[in-house]
C-alpha cells in the first residue's frame, strides 16, 4: 500500500508545488538542486549521477518502493527527498531500514510554501515507510528537528568523526603507541609530537615502517570487495555473539550491492584479520576518495567481536599503513560502536565533532538499545 500512495502525485500540495514520486530521469535536475543547496555535493555530475543510479536504483532492497520523493513547481524540481533501503537487525529480529538521503528544498520553495514544504517531503516518507524502520544520517540541525516531529530520536555519540594524518609519524604513535602504554605516555608529553617526527624520518630514512600489532596466531590480507561471502559469514558470527546489536544486518546480499556493486569499488580495500589455518576474525573495508586536493581513507566498515578490541586496534593500524601506501592525507572514521571511543584516543586519532547528530532513528519505546549503545553505525551506513 505504502508504494501505491507514494507513486502518484499527491493532491495535497502547498503554493502549486506538487509532491510526486522520484523518477529515473530525474537524476539530472535532483543533482542540480542538491548542488545548489547542500555543501559538499560531488560537483562531477557523471560520477553523482552513477552513484545516485547504484544507490536508489540498483538497490537490492527497494523492492516495488519508491526511490523517493520530489516537490516540484511546473517542470522544475525545488524539493527532494532520497529514500535508501537496507536490511537491518534489532537483536535477534530483522527488518528493513529506509535511510533518508539527500534532503533538500530550495529557498524559492521555501519562501512560497513555508516549513510545510519540507514538511510535506518528510511526511510521505513516513507514511511510506510504515513497514520500515527509518532514519535519516548526515543530519543537519533542520533534519533532525524535522524528524524529531514524527517520533525520531537522535543517537548523541554517532556525532563523533575521528582522524588521523597519514604519515609514518602517526604510524608510529599509533601502531607502536598500541601495545605499549608507556610510548603512548612518552608521545603524549610535551615535545611528543616531535619525537614521533624524528622517528618518522629514521624509519623512512631506513625504508622501515612501524609493525602493525597482530593478534596470536594470524595475519592480515589485503583484498577486493569480491569476498561478500567471506565478509557476511563473518558478520553472522559476529553478530551471534552479540545478541542485542541494532545496525545494518551486513548479509551477502548486502556486500554485494554496497561494496561489490559500488561503482567505484576500484578505491575499496577489505583488510582481513585471519587465523593462521584460515577462518576469518575481524575485517575492515576502506574506501578512498578524492575530495578537492585532498585524498581521505574512509573506514566504511568494520566487522570485529565486541570482546575482542585488540582486533579492532589491529584493524585501525592496518588501515592507516594502506591509508600511507595509497597517497592519503588522512584516514577517517567514525565511532562505530560507543565503548570504541576511548580507543581512539589511544591511538592517537582527533575527534571531529559534527554540529549535529549523524544519525536520527525511529524506534520502539521498549527498544532503549537503539540509543544506549547497542547501535552500530559506521561511516558506510552514511548515504
């Protein structure tokens, strides 16, 4: 039913602005209005256009839905709301979240139909998702009030980015800082930041690089998204051994559309962290991506137990040596999981607070997991 009222235009419109149903040949004038009016937008329409075509509709877990909402004032396009759909667990049980992306309405609109413009894209993306579980990330001040009207909460410490610089100083005060407690100390005093420095330019000067700290009996390797199988088995253990995990359920289907299908997943790297004899611990996948003149490693995601951090210490290390193989400036993450936050520090990554919640999420009133933690939200459940 949710489809049928969310695929023909609707009546109830605000000063002449239609609310419809997103369309395949919208792809164009949607990147014109997010470019208008969102910071950040990929400015190469070519590259925003296949995203936008592999995020909506190649998307596996759409079904009959639809893509999302436009406002639209005669042929013009002055509102836009992306609906993207993923498969999610709480607990035991599993749904399908529908993540608000890409919302935004031209100040024209605005100043024609009011708050209510807006208001009008977010209410049929709630009655549309009625079967769904939705939230929206990237969240603005403006969205998460929007979205705090229909019952959403937002998720106070998904607000934290965390970053490191890629350069051997920073391998050394975190690989060599995270099996030693008294080098974390001696980099941490004054004059500790040139010490690493110095030590950075002895190891390039000897063509040596720190040792990422592996766990007994494994070994890290270094591949292609092609391993959706290996990665949603993987997550499966995983999540078996923590029976009140809320966040993406990272199944095959999952791997293949997000990563496998990603139509830049020649700048995607899986770090996993295996047993000698083979079995799979913990992994990571890294995306790399030019921002201006900037090169930024993202940590898209993560798959490690929650009892074991030394995995993920691995993991972070890993990924901030390939960050310095691939010419980065930076290798960025989020908080992933609440208890994680204190390792960051320790490894010596800065915290990049965002102005506004990174994520907001409807949920139950008996289901107070969702916001004490229980959440996993990486930076690849962000669209």
């Amino acid at each position: 039913m949710a489809s049928q009222t969310a695929t023909t235009t609707d009546p109830r419109s605000s000063a002449g602005l239609i609310l419809r149903a997103v369309g395949p040949s919208d792809g164009e004038a949607i990147h014109a209005l997010l470019a208008a009016n969102i910071p950040g937008i990929l400015e190469d329409r070519g590259r925003w256009l296949r995203r936008w075509r592999w995020q909506y509709w190649d998307n596996p877990f759409r079904g009959v839905r639809p893509a999302g909402w436009v406002l639209t004032d005669g042929e013009r396009i002055v509102g836009h709301l992306g609906a993207v759909y993923v498969p999610f667990r709480t607990g035991p049980h599993e749904a399908t979240a529908v993540i608000c992306a890409d919302y935004a309405v031209s100040p024209d609109a605005l100043a024609r139909g009011g708050m209510f413009a807006g208001l009008q894209l977010a209410r049929i993306f709630f009655e549309a998702a009625a079967d769904c579980i939705p939230m929206a990330t990237t969240a603005n001040d403006k969205t998460t009030a929007v979205f705090t009207r229909f019952g959403c909460s937002a998720v106070p410490w998904t607000r934290e980015f965390w970053r490191a610089p890629a350069t051997v100083a920073q391998q050394i005060r975190t690989c060599r800082g995270a099996t030693s407690r008294f080098i974390r100390g001696l980099l941490r005093q004054p004059g500790g930041r040139i010490l690493a420095i110095v030590a950075g330019q002895l190891y390039r000067a000897v063509r040596h690089r720190p040792m990422i700290p592996l766990p007994l009996d494994c070994r890290m390797e270094v591949t292609t998204p092609r391993l959706a199988c290996d990665l949603s088995l993987l997550a499966d253990q995983v999540a078996l051994l923590q029976s009140n995990v809320v966040g993406l359920r990272r199944n095959a289907s999952y791997f293949q559309w997000r990563y496998s299908m990603h139509p830049e997943r020649a700048n995607l790297r899986v770090l996993m962290l295996r047993r000698e004899d083979g079995p799979a611990v913990a992994a990571a996948i890294v995306f790399f991506e030019d921002r201006g003149p900037k090169r930024i490693a993202f940590v898209e995601d993560l798959i490690a137990p929650a009892d074991r951090p030394d995995t993920v210490r691995t993991l972070l290390c890993a990924a901030l040596r390939l960050a310095c193989d691939q010419r980065a400036d930076f290798l960025v993450t989020m908080t992933g999981r609440q208890n994680l936050r204190g390792l960051y520090w320790e490894l010596g990554f800065e915290s990049r607070a965002r102005s506004a919640p990174a994520a907001v999420i409807r949920h139950e009133p008996n289901d107070p997991g969702v916001l004490d933690g229980a959440l996993q939200f990486w930076h690849g459940a962000m669209f």
